[in-house]
C-alpha cells in the first residue's frame, strides 16, 4: 500500500486515531519542516513500511528457482527414460 494513495478521508481517520503525544510530536516535525502534518504522517507511514518489507534478493531468487526447474527437468526426464525402457521390455 503506497501512504501516497490514502485518501484525505483515510488521512483524517490516522490522525485523529493518534494518541495526543503522537499529534503534538507530528505537528512539531510538521513545522521544522515547513510542511503539512498529513504529508509528514504520509511520509512516516511509509517509513514504517518500509522498515517492516523484507528485502528480496532477485537475482538469488531467479537462480534458485532456476536450479530448482533445472533438477525438475532432468528428473522428469530420467522418469520418461526409465518408463520408456521399462515399457519395451
């Protein structure tokens, strides 16, 4: 979920739900940044998340899945060779 999609309604209904130490910690960021509250609450938001996300390696993931379909592969393979020749028999 991008924090840039919530809508006013959804940005209303975060702060009000925050406890006042949070508003008053939220506002005093807001104005050392010069900037509105909802964008700071925005931009905390996503930090958050992204503080939660693991990062994926991409590449190692691509490599295992393909080793994984490599082995697969041969298996099946081996299976058909070893039923054709049981079949003839």
């Amino acid at each position: 979920m991008d924090p840039n999609q919530l809508s006013p309604r959804e940005i209303d209904l975060a702060m009000q739900a925050l406890p006042p130490q949070a508003r008053i910690a939220l506002e005093a960021m807001a104005q050392m940044q010069n900037r509105p509250a909802e964008d700071v609450l925005r931009d905390q938001i996503r930090q958050y998340i992204a503080g939660r996300m693991p990062i994926v390696n991409i590449d190692a993931a691509m490599q295992a899945i393909q080793a994984t379909a490599h082995t697969a592969g041969y298996l099946i393979g081996r299976l058909r060779r070893l039923a054709r020749e049981t079949g003839s028999e």
